[in-house]
C-alpha cells in the first residue's frame, strides 16, 4: 500500500496500516527540511521511528526500502497495545506526487493508495495520475471540499470501469474503487461533543444515524442502563490510569471498548458509552445562507428596540387624535384619520372659524408631526447602519454567557463551527486572520467574531471568556492552544478546555499537567489524524468506516458490512459472533422496516421478535440466537484491532 502526504495524517496512518493491519506500506513525503516532525504513534517507538522519522537522510530511507528495517521479530507494543508488529515499509522522499514519484513508490503493483496532503488540488491531480497508470488500484483521497469530492468520486470509477473493459455505467470491477474523505468531518463531531457537557455523540453518513452517548457512574446499589448497547467502559479512575490516561496502554484500570455482559455487571463505579439511537435519518441541514431565513434576518434587525418603541409610541398618538377628532366632529372615521395625518403633515387648511376643539386638536396634530421628523431620520440611518454592516463581522452581545470559545477558523474550525450551530450551542470565535476560511462561513450563520491574536492580552476577554461554558483550541499551533488554554485557566480555573495538540506526548504531558492543576476542570486533548486515521485506513482495506467516537484517549469505530465473506460472520448467530473487545453486530438492515427477524432451523423458519428503528429497515436489539446470513448487511461497531482482524487481506504476490 502506498501513502503520499505531507502531515501528521500521512505518518498516522502509515503506522496504522503497519502495526494494526500488518500491511507493507510505502510512505511518499516532502523533503525532510520542508516538513514537521510526526506524531508517535502507541510504544512502537524503535519500530516506528524507522518508518516515520522524517529527519533522516534520503539515504537511509533508500536502505529502509531494501528491507533493512523489516519488523518482523522486532519488540515493542504496536498503536493498538499490543505486542505483535508485522508488515514492512519504507520512505521517499519527494516534493509533490508526479508520475514518476508515484511510478517509484510502486502504484502500478499496489493495492491501495492514499492521497492525503492537505491541497485538494494536489491530491486530485495525483488521484488522476494514479488511476491512469493502475486502473484497478483502490484510492483513497482526502477532500475538504464535500460536492467537489462526490464528482470527483464518481469521474474515477467510471474511468476505472471503462479501463478495465466495462461500460460507463458499469460498476466498478474488483477492487478499483475509490473514497473521498475528509479528516476535518470525521473529527469535529468529537471535537464539538467533547466541548460540550452531555452532548451525545454522533456518528453520521449516508443517511445513517448512529447516537452514542457517555454516562456518569450509577450511583451505589443501582445499575446503569445499558440503552441499546454498552459501547465502553470508561477508566475506573480518573487519576492517570497505569499513567497512560485512558489510552490503549492503560491495562485493566483503562477504557473497555465492546465489553460482554459479565464485565458490565462487575464493573462497579465506571461510566459508560452507551448507544441509544440506530436509525436512517436526513443529514442535519445547514443554516442557510440566502433565502427567506437569510433575506429576513436583516429586516427584523434594521431598527433598535428604542427606535421601535418611538415609532410605535407616534402611532399610538395618531390613533388618539383621529379617536378624539371623530367624537367631537362626529365625521366618519375614515375621514378623521384622513384629516389627522393632513394635520400630522402640515398639509391641511387652518381649522379658522372651527370649533374650539377641531382647533386644539389640529395644534397637537402638528406638535406629533414634528415629532416624527427625528424618528423617521433615525430610521433611515439606523436602517442604511444595518444595511452596510450586513457583512460586517457581529460583536459579542452584551450579557452573553454560557456560550463555547472557539479559537481558529481554519479546515477543523470552520467544520466545528458548523457543528456547534447545528447543535444550537451559542458560539463565539476568535480568528487572527480576517481572510480565514471560515470568517465568511461566521458571517453567513450570524456567529460573532473576534479579530485578534488570541495570545495578546484583552482578545479572550472580548470573546467573554469570563462567562464561557467551554474554550475549544483548535488552531494550527500546538503553542498557541496550549498559551490560550493556559490564560484561559488563569482567569476561570473551572472552565472546560479541549485541546487539538498535534504531538501525542506532549499532549499527554499537558493533559496531566493540566488535570493535576486543576482537578475540578474537565480537560481533553484531541489529535485530528488520530481521529481520522482508522477510517482512512478502513477505506484502503475496502471498506468506507461509517465513522469514530474517541472513548477517552482511544477510538471505536463503526461500519456496515455483507455478512457473506467473513467467516467470522457468516452462519454464527449473533451471541457466537460478538467477540468481546474486538467487534460486536449493532443492528440489521433489512431495508424493508419489518418488525421481524426470520431465521432458518432443520429447514423451519423461524420468526424472532426484535424491535425496529422507526421504521428505517435497522432491526436492532437483534437475539443472540439470530443465525447471520451471507446475504444479511449488519452494522457493527469495532476496535481498531478487531477491524483490521476482520478486514485482513492474504498477503498478494509482488506483481511482476
């Protein structure tokens, strides 16, 4: 398999394909002085820094893809705990993925290719390079852009199709297909989640709905509810467990992930992932930019509440007069109100030789009309003010409290923010840079900004942070989140922080750090590539991962598989298939929305009860004695280990 990127998503995701799926791996990177140095993945440190150290000469890393750094026998742990490493791999070094690079790294042999630099362009232009020279090849690309993706998904496999021999509109034949990814989408769900006290976690795709949510500790003598199934267990104390933090290093006192029963009933004093909703559901919309929401905002803010109490005030003194004038003159009210802003505007005759009281209310309707001029001068400005700052960036409103600070606006932001607004979460954003990509995505939602280095002294109090709910630090620079987050603590040592820290042991080291100084606060550290990572990985084994859920410093992935294939699967009833800490079957899509499950025995069928999602064809809550079918589709959830278990490939012969 072939890896090209220029992050810590590249380097991740290499390790991942060689310590967890035991894959040969070519890593295609920038030369060493143009890049950053990768995150360590798990304990492989001695394996690893073989692969993924970038300072190292060219020379080296020529020597490591004649298999002088193969794994097989070497020690250490691999990323998902365990002790085993298997696969072997090397690393080039180039500046961008030209055909002749590609050629090098092997595509025309490989199985799979990732594109993953953080240029749609780039990656796009290799992905057509790369189909060109292996028509069968399975890509893998990571896209921000979501509409751009889903045409350029479909334009490879009809090329694909049409090289190996079929029509246009044929399916893709072997293994030749490609996935479109985004890093930024897999991981602001958990990003926004983790901000976010008692927000479920949500997985997301294709219509599909997957609902998790994280449960306190019951309370003594009472038992957790289990929803519709325990995901995890989460640590059994909050204070460094086996000085790991949750991670998959953590030993008994860490995270279970896909528990049996018997482990949640002793587990005594432990919170839960619990899921609570499988069912097909529409994306979540976005708020729309244009249309009657977009149009009418503007309108209803076009006046301040004072001026609307004085325009309503004038009204309600006009309605007087032309009351008063028809009692006294007894003329029909259309007529006095006619008369009445005749008066109001100093367009009527003198009331001379009329009663005394025609004459008194005349004199009062042009004392109102004088009145009027300011306000309706006020009007016009105040409504040409809203007009010219429609595209101005709003200010935190005075009073706003409860809300989450949002810091960068780059790809990560701009999707946690929409996130975040979607959820109905009050959200202020602080960006250094007014051409940020997701400054005009703030200005379309009506979220307020802050223009500033947020490291500067008065930029977090202008956010509000003294009334914040939760600090999210997501911008590029591990230094800067860490200095916000710090400053942030200072002045609120209560408040929630999470964290995006790209170097997994400095993350760890804050993360204690932080927790030790203010034990009372919540705080996370999250790694975008460590979120995204497995689904990549998922997609170039074949199989596109629904999504992720972080169960504290680990990663529980779902997917939605046929059942014929994996003999792990198929003829096993669903109690024989679990296998506890590795995957665990979800729910059945029968596509029809039965109430029922049939099943085959001694050539009987057999109708079994089990309860349906709204209707949506997903029968959860499945028997343990439903026999699996070849032709059934189950969605499961699994480890990264029990994917890679699943998923695993024979090892294929170097082509020639």
């Amino acid at each position: 398999m072939v890896v090209c990127g220029d992050d810590g998503l590249a380097h991740r995701l290499a390790a991942e394909l060689r310590h967890v799926y035991e894959e040969q791996v070519t890593l295609v990177v920038p030369p060493s002085e143009r890049t950053v140095r990768p995150p360590v993945v798990g304990r492989a440190r001695a394996v690893s820094a073989a692969l993924l150290d970038r300072v190292v000469s060219a020379a080296v890393n020529r020597a490591a893809g004649n298999g002088s750094n193969g794994s097989a026998g070497a020690g250490g742990g691999s990323g998902s705990g365990s002790g085993e490493t298997g696969g072997t791999g090397r690393v080039l070094e180039a500046a961008e993925p030209t055909e002749a690079v590609l050629a090098e790294a092997g595509v025309e042999r490989a199985a799979a290719l990732a594109l993953v630099y953080d240029d749609d362009e780039t990656n796009i232009r290799a992905a057509l390079t790369a189909r060109r020279l292996n028509p069968r090849l399975r890509l893998v690309l990571r896209l921000y852009n979501r509409r751009l993706g889903q045409h350029i998904e479909e334009l490879l496999d009809q090329a694909a199709a049409l090289a190996v021999g079929g029509g246009a509109g044929d399916a893709v034949v072997g293994d030749a297909s490609t996935t479109v990814l985004s890093d930024a989408d897999t991981a602001a769900p958990a990003l926004a989640a983790t901000a976010v006290a008692g927000t479920t976690k949500v997985v997301q795709t294709d219509g599909l709905l997957l609902r998790a949510v994280e449960r306190p500790p019951p309370g003594p003598g009472r038992t957790a509810d289990p929803g519709l199934a325990t995901l995890a267990l989460l640590s059994a104390t909050s204070n460094d467990p086996a000085f790991a933090d949750g991670s998959e290093n953590s030993g008994e006192q860490g995270p279970r992930l896909l528990p049996d029963a018997a482990t949640v009933a002793a587990a005594s004093g432990r919170g839960s992932v619990v899921l609570e909703q499988v069912s097909y559901a529409a994306g979540p919309a976005l708020p729309a930019g244009r249309g009657v929401g977009g149009v009418l905002a503007p309108f209803a803010s076009l006046f301040s509440r004072r001026l609307r109490w004085s325009l309503a005030g004038l009204v309600g003194c006009v309605v007087a007069l032309a009351v008063a004038l028809w009692l006294v003159t007894g003329i029909h009210p259309l007529g006095a109100v006619y008369l009445t802003l005749l008066d109001l505007f100093a367009i009527n005759d003198p009331a001379v030789g009329a009663s005394t009281e025609r004459q008194v209310l005349q004199l009062l309707s042009g004392l109102v009309g004088l009145l009027l001029l300011p306000v309706l001068l006020a009007a016009v400005l105040e409504a040409l003010g809203t007009f010219r700052g429609a595209g101005a960036l709003r200010k935190p409103p005075r009073g706003l409290g409860g809300h989450v600070v949002l810091l960068g606006l780059g790809k990560i932001g701009t999707r946690v923010l929409t996130r975040l607004r979607e959820l109905d979460i009050p959200v202020v954003c602080v960006e250094a840079t007014p051409e940020a990509r997701g400054v005009a995505v703030a200005r379309r939602l009506r979220v307020p900004v802050v223009l500033g280095d947020v490291t500067q002294e008065g930029v977090l109090e202008a956010a509000k942070i003294g009334r914040a709910h939760a600090l999210l630090a997501v911008t590029s620079s591990d230094t800067t989140n860490l200095e916000a987050s710090l400053y942030a603590r200072s002045l609120r040592p209560d408040l929630r922080v999470v964290l995006r820290l790209y170097d997994d042991d400095f993350a760890t080291a804050v993360y204690r750090t932080l927790r030790a100084a203010h034990p009372h606060a919540l705080t996370r550290s999250r790694s975008v590539s460590h979120l995204a990572a497995p689904s990549f990985a998922g997609a170039m084994m074949g199989r596109q991962i629904l999504g992720a859920i972080p169960v504290e410093r680990r990663v529980l992935l779902f997917a939605a598989l046929e059942v014929g294939g994996y003999a792990q699967l198929a003829g096993k009833t669903v109690g024989e298939a679990f296998r506890a800490g590795y995957w665990r079957v979800l729910a059945l899509d029968t596509g029809a929305g039965v109430g029922a499950v049939q099943r085959e025995a001694g050539g009987d069928v057999l109708v079994e009860e089990a309860r349906v999602s709204g209707g949506s064809g997903l029968v959860w809550d499945l028997p343990d004695t439903y026999v699996l079918r070849s032709e059934d589709r189950v969605v499961l959830a699994a480890t990264r280990r029990g994917l890679a278990e699943l998923l695993g490939r024979r090892r294929r012969a170097p082509g020639p």
